[in-house]
C-alpha cells in the first residue's frame, strides 16, 4: 500500500475546506435558517480550512505554535459545523453560546502550550470527539430523522468523523513510542487510511451539504407553488395533482367524488368601496369560514381572482349539494364587519356536479362553470347543480 504523508493529507484537507467554504452561497437562499446554517457553515470550512492549509506554507518541522492553531481550527470548526446543522435542522441555538464555546476552546489549546508536543496531541484527539460529539447531537436530526438519502448520507458522514475520532484518541491513550510533532499516533497500517479520510472528508461534506441544501430549496418552492399565497389554500396546480389521489381513494371506497366551483357575489364592488386590501382580508377569512365545512380529505383550492374549488369524497349528487349548502351558508352567516368594517355582509354562488373517476379535471370544471353561470343568472347567493350530472 503507498504510505500517504500525513501533513500532506492535511494540506489536503484544508484545501477542501476552503472549496467547500466557496461552494456555501447563503445569499442564494431567502429562508433564514438555511442562510444561518450556510452562513455558519462557511465559517468553519474557512476556519477549518486556513489552520490545516499550514503545512503548505510553513518550513517543516512545524513550531508548537502553528500545531495549536491547526488544532484551534479543527477543535472550533467541528464545534462552529454543529451550530450549523442545528441550523440546517431547525433548531434554535443561542449565537453567543457558539462564540463563548469557541472561546473555551482557544483557552483550553493555550493552556496546552507549556506542556508541549504530548500535551498538544492529546488536546487535539480529545478536542476532535468532543467537537465531532457536539456536532452529532446538536445534527441529531439529521442522523437520526433523515428526509432523504443526501440527509441519511451527511449524517452517516457526521458519525464515521466521531468514530474515527474515538478510534484515534483510544490509540493514541496506549501509544508507547516517542511523541513527534504532527504525527497520528496509529498503527503504520491506520495511517493511509486515516490520511484518505482527512484528506475527502471536508470536500465529501461540503458535496452532501450543497445537495441537501438544493433539495430543501426545492422542496420549499414546489411548497409554494403549490399553496395560494394569498389565502393559504391550495393552488390551481395542487388541486390538479390533487386528483389522481383522490380519485384512487374514491375507487377504493367505491364512492363519489364532488367538484364544487365557488364565486363570491358582487366581490369587484367590495374591492371598489372598501379597496383591495379589504378585498384580500375577505378571500382569506371567506377560506378559514368554508374550510371548516369540509372533511380532512377534501381539497379547497383558488381557482383564479374570487373563484374557488372545492372536491370532497361524497356518496351522490344530493350529498354533493348539501356540503355546498353548508358553504353557501357559513359565508352568508359570517360575521364580516369584523373582518371589514362597514361591510354588511357577503354571499357566494356555487355550481355543483359529480366528478366522473375516468374523467379529465376540465370537463368537470365545465360543468360545475355552467352551474354557477346558472346560479348567478338566477340572483345568486345560491346553489345550482350541473344539468348532467358524471
């Protein structure tokens, strides 16, 4: 096997640091505990980065002095690296915790200086579990609670960084030889082992960090284009990739499935003397009223400006009605004034019709428009169901 040098490794390691550190965007993001945690995390690779980029640049041996600030660096990166995935997972952790932490760090490495090499390289090996310790437990979430394999992948990094720093601390407790600067106090077979693992590590990390991070920007924007922005309902684009699961539910049960298209009455007047932003209060409260009519397994989506569209499981057309019915009636009921002073009242029309389980989403929606075109011509305030019925 090639026997790695092993500052050489750490140069390496360092380099890595610094990529990764370069990779971290925390402006790219608009949530804030994603641009805490890359903010956090840059920091550490940076810092992990400039104490272990050392070798590259000074004359070996390396003086007891830079063989502390390599130590400071992995000891407060590792500690810097846990705030950052209690960050990434959600977690709330006092900043200034952080930095007086770091600050028992720094006083713990110089207070090692008068003991020399020996002293040196046990504070390094205690450091590197106690930091790789702290980062498990306050990333406890994402080692234990993982959302997806880049998630399962960075904890498993998280925990092969804590055993390997066990397994070197617990060679380094029964090391007989002579202590040299800047040697790992391992058998000759663990030191290119060792080596690899110092030297792909940091860049290892920052590749599965980036892929996490990118898979919850991901996730959040599909989030949002799937919810109203507006009223918090669902959009037009969930309640079309809202169906197919509906629709094989309803197989399932062997029930109906209702579509109900909902418009508020006269709403451009509301918007004309109260402005739009009593406009808006009066769709958000209009969702909260109606939401409460209807079963957890229904969806309630905007449509389009005052228009809404609601499917529930339902056994026939009268049963499709009635829950239209209780709609109709929860807005008329409302108490409006309080959402908008001065507004006396507001009413809805509804079209209602049966959803067909081999039907395209449109034609349904045809028929529940021409009900409510039906229900409007008809003075509104009213339920009107589809002439044929699927």
């Amino acid at each position: 096997m090639i026997q790695l040098d092993v500052l050489s490794s750490f140069a390496i390691c360092g380099a890595g640091a610094l990529v990764g550190a370069a990779m971290l965007r925390p402006n790219l993001s608009d949530d804030v505990s994603i641009r805490e945690s890359l903010r956090l995390f840059r920091n550490a690779f940076a810092l992990v980065g400039v104490g272990l980029l050392q070798p590259a640049v000074i004359e070996m041996p390396l003086p007891l002095w830079s063989e502390a600030a390599m130590v400071y660096a992995s000891f407060g990166g590792l500690i810097m690296i846990g705030w950052a995935l209690s960050a990434l997972s959600g977690g709330r952790r006092s900043r200034s915790a952080m930095w007086f932490t770091l600050g028992a760090v720094l006083a713990v490495v110089l207070a090692g200086l008068p003991a020399g090499v020996k002293g040196m390289n046990f504070i390094a090996a205690a450091g590197l579990v106690v930091g790789s310790a702290v980062s498990a437990w306050l990333g406890r979430r994402l080692c234990w609670h993982p959302r997806d394999m880049h998630e399962r992948l960075l904890g498993v990094t998280i925990l092969l960084m804590l055993l390997s720093s066990a397994l070197r601390a617990s060679y380094l407790l029964t090391w007989n030889g002579p202590f040299e600067p800047n040697l790992l106090y391992v058998p000759p077979a663990m030191v290119t082992p060792f080596a690899l693992l110092y030297g792909v590590l940091p860049i290892l990390f920052a590749m599965l960090l980036h892929n996490v991070v990118n898979a919850r920007l991901q996730a959040r924007l599909h989030q949002r284009a799937m919810t109203d922005y507006l009223t918090g309902c669902l959009s037009r684009q969930a309640l079309a990739e809202g169906v197919p699961t509906l629709t094989a539910q309803a197989r399932q049960r062997s029930g109906g499935l209702s579509l109900i298209m909902v418009d508020f009455d006269h709403f451009k007047q509301i918007n004309d003397r109260h402005g739009h932003a009593a406009g808006d209060a009066v769709l958000r409260h209009a969702v909260t009223v109606m939401q409460r009519q209807l079963r957890g397994e229904a969806l309630l989506a905007r449509y389009g400006g005052e228009e809404f569209v609601v499917m529930q499981p339902v056994s026939d057309l009268p049963a499709a009605r009635r829950v239209a019915e209780r709609m109709r009636r929860s807005v008329e009921q409302a108490n409006w004034s309080d959402v908008v002073p001065g507004l006396a009242g507001v009413t809805a029309s509804l079209g209602v019709t049966l959803f067909a389980l081999d039907e395209g989403l449109e034609q349904a929606l045809a028929r529940a428009d021409e009900a409510l075109y039906r229900a409007k011509a008809s003075g509104r305030n009213q339920v009107q169901a589809a002439l044929v019925a699927a």
